[in-house]
C-alpha cells in the first residue's frame, strides 16, 4: 500500500498467523501506523479454538472481541484504523497460490494472502511462530518473521547474581555492620570490555559474592535488600528448611529469596536437578505449615505434555491430575519422608496418607494453571512449576490474579520447552525475568549446579 505524498514511506502489511494471535491477542495493535492484515483462514481456526476452556480459549475470544468492537467503527473488509494509527482488515478473498501451495490447508491459504500481497506490489511481511510455515513463506522469498515484540536477548539474561572482587576491609565491613554501602562496591565493578558498555547495575535484591582480593578463602556473600542503597549479609538457613539444607550458593540465594516475605515474585531458574522445585516447595511447606504465614500452599503446572494430553489419561479428573501432578508428587514425598524432614516430624501414616491429609484439609492444593487463572488468591503461597511453557501473556494474566498476602514462584528450564511456538527468548518466564528485574517486590536467580545425582550432572551439562 503506497502513498501519494512526495517523500512519505509507504504503509507495510502484516499479515498474521493464528498462532501469533493466540499467543497475544494485543498483537493486533502492535504494528504502529502500519496495515495489519488478519486472513478470513485465521477466523476460521479462532472459530474453532474459541470454544475451548484453556487459556488459549480465552485467548481467541478476546480476539474475536476486540475484531468485534473494531467492526463497530467501520468495515473490516475496508480495513477500520485504532488509536495507534495503524489498521485492521480481514482479507476474504482467497488468492491464487503458487504450485507448491496448492493443497488447500489453513497454513497455504495464509501464506498464499501474503503471496498475493507481495505480488502486488505492497511491502509486506508474514508474522507467524510456526517455523515451519516460516520456511514455506521464505522459500517462496516473502520476507517472513517470527513475532519480536516480546523476545529478550537469552544469551544475555539476568542471573541475579555477580561476582565481585574488592579489598579485605570491604567483606569484613558488610559483616561487622550488618550492612555495606553500595557506594563502597561500585568502584570494583568489572568494566565490560565492548567500549561505551555501561557497568553492570547492582539492582534491588541482587546477590554480590564478594571476593577478597589479596586471598581466595576471604569471602562474602550479600544481597542488596530491595531498592535501598545498601547490601545485607546472607547467611542462609542455619537449620533446614523442611528437612532441606541449600547444598551451593545458588541455592542459598534461592532460599534468602524464598524465605523473605517482602519478596512477593520470585523466579528460579535452572535445568534438570538444580533443585528449583523442590527448593520452592520445601519454602512453601515450611511457610505454609510451620511458619502458618500463607492460608494455603497452592502448586501449579501448565497442561503442556511431552506426550499424550491430560484428556487421554485412564480415570477420573482426580487420577488424572494425579498423573499428571506426578513430579510434584515425587518432592513433596521426598519432603515427608525421613530423609527428607527426619525424625522431628515422623509418624506412623505413609507419606501418601501424609499428602492426601493436606489435600483434604485444603491447605494443600495441586491444580492444572486452568483452574487458577481468573480468580484472585489472596493470602498464599503460589508455586507455577514448569513456567517456560507459558507465553508472556499467560504469565501476566496469572501474576495479575494475585491477592493480597500472597508470594508467588514462578520455576522451569528454557532449554526444555515442549509448546511449540515458544523458545529459549520468548517463552513467559524469560520474559518475566527480564522485565521485572531490578523491582523491589521481584527476586530472581539463576541456578546452574545440579545436585540431583552424578548421572543427572553429566546427561545436564554433555547430553
């Protein structure tokens, strides 16, 4: 679509997979003063996905609304402008598509209005998280992209600690005054070594390993306590917490963190056997039923299987959550067994009978992310395991559900995602990490030793 005007830059169309759509229905107004353009193909599978209980049912109906309130202000057909400048058409005709195009599926069909567009003359360009349809469109040479607006740089992701090295007088100051001045570690910041780079900020609840320059053994550890101009020494629990003591300094960070109840948001991540989960459930338990400062332990997981869904499991709804809530299952047992709690907390009944008097008593709750999202929970201790398989908007829509009183942890590993149109930059809890760093209210770490066992170290780090 070109303009008239002397010198003006013509409009580009964006045409939009389904998939992109679902994965944030803000996506329609993303695209500024440009012309975003919605296949009739793509209305057909919101039709379908619409009626569907998930989240992603709740996404295409909010889709579908906000379509419906824009045809209120003009013809779709014509394309109807918002509050950004840009436009919103739906194109029904359905182009003649290329050879390689020919049978007749919803991805042809979206890829051959993009086709039809660029032949025409427009500067246009396919968004879709599928790469497949994304290697289809390129081979056809439409410049094709995957959808940017909520990617972070992964490679460059905040790991919520950092290493510094100061002088002697510096570590011994931090624990003789309980607190050091920020002031007094920012000289011995590492400069980056790319020119222009500014020095790394120390951001609220940030944990500074402080090494003693002159000896290796002198050392420290400290976290700088919200958005105050000070760092407080971290000691760690000095008993376990429901029977776990943290076995590295990650894991000491993630318990300082678990543990502080002014950290209402913290984000643990790490991969296989680096303790996240466990770490936030044996946190929760210990708050919930020793501490008694959450009403309720509530533990989450996203319906996003390796293999067969949830709905294909033998049973009813209860067998089936049991299945599918399995690994949680495994910690909490660990937990309440004697190697986990010892002996202070022994009894006669089985951990499983242990479990399920939780569950009955309702201060204990293992739900699929279906059954939280939409309500507000105030006053409790929220545990979202396996997050990476979220979107940004998922992560949003359940963090804003949370009430007053309640700590929310958010656990998973970016290199095991198994939705297929999120990756290692987009997925919600790298988003999340990356947004929310540097607030008062949020902590994040990064855990990269596993402690699971030898075996589960090696297949980590070589497979």
């Amino acid at each position: 679509m070109k303009t008239d005007r002397p010198g003006a830059v013509a409009v580009k169309s964006f045409v939009l997979d389904t998939n992109v759509l679902l994965h944030n229905p803000s996506s329609l107004f993303m695209f500024t003063d440009n012309e975003v353009v919605i296949p009739f193909s793509v209305l057909e599978e919101l039709d379908k996905f619409k009626k569907e209980n998930d989240g992603v049912g709740r996404n295409a109906r909010e889709i579908v609304r906000h379509l419906d309130e824009l045809r209120r202000n003009g013809h779709l057909e014509k394309g109807v402008r918002w509050n950004g400048g840009g436009t919103v058409r739906i194109e029904f005709a359905d182009t003649e598509r290329p050879e390689m195009l020919r049978a007749d599926t919803p991805d042809n069909r979206i890829i051959g209005v993009a086709w039809g567009l660029s032949r025409s003359g427009r500067p246009t360009t396919l968004i879709s998280k599928d790469v497949n349809v994304r290697i289809k469109a390129d081979s056809l040479g439409l410049q094709v992209e995957d959808f940017e607006a909520q990617k972070v740089d992964a490679e460059r992701l905040h790991l919520g600690h950092s290493v510094i090295t100061v002088p002697a007088d510096v570590i011994d100051a931090l624990y003789a005054d309980k607190h050091l001045e920020i002031e007094r570690v920012k000289p011995h910041v590492p400069v980056p070594e790319e020119n222009g780079v500014e020095p790394p900020e120390i951001r609220a609840n940030q944990f500074v390993r402080l090494h003693d320059i002159a000896d290796d053994s002198h050392s420290g550890l400290a976290r700088r306590l919200a958005d105050t101009d000070h760092l407080i020494p971290v000691h760690g629990p000095r008993k376990p917490v429901y029977g776990i003591m943290a076995r590295n300094v990650q894991q000491t960070m993630a318990f300082d963190l678990l543990l502080d109840d002014e950290v209402r948001l913290v984000t643990l991540l790490g991969s296989a056997g680096t303790g996240k989960t466990l770490l936030a459930i044996a946190a929760g338990m210990h708050k919930t039923f020793v501490e008694e400062r959450y009403d309720k332990l509530l533990v989450a997981r996203p319906i996003m299987p390796m293999g067969r869904d949830i709905g294909y499991l033998p049973g009813d709804k209860d067998d089936k959550l049991a299945a599918w809530m399995q690994p949680i299952f495994d910690n909490l047992t660990y937990l309440l067994s004697s190697r986990g709690v010892g002996p202070q907390h022994a009894e006669s009944k089985s951990t499983e009978s242990r479990i399920q008097q939780m569950i009955n008593s309702d201060k204990l709750v293992l739900e699929p992310l279906t059954y939280i999202r939409g309500r507000s929970i105030p006053n409790q201790f929220i545990i979202v395991d396996e997050a990476q398989n979220l979107t940004p908007h998922e992560v949003k829509t359940i963090v804003s559900r949370v009430g007053e009183g309640t700590k929310i942890v958010l656990t998973g590993d970016a290199g095991q995602i198994d939705n297929p149109y999120l990756d290692a930059a987009s997925n919600g809890l790298v988003y999340t990490i990356e947004k929310m760093k540097g607030r008062s209210l949020v902590g994040h770490i990064t855990l990269e030793k596993s402690e699971r066992s030898q075996l589960a170290s090696l297949a980590a780090d070589v497979l």
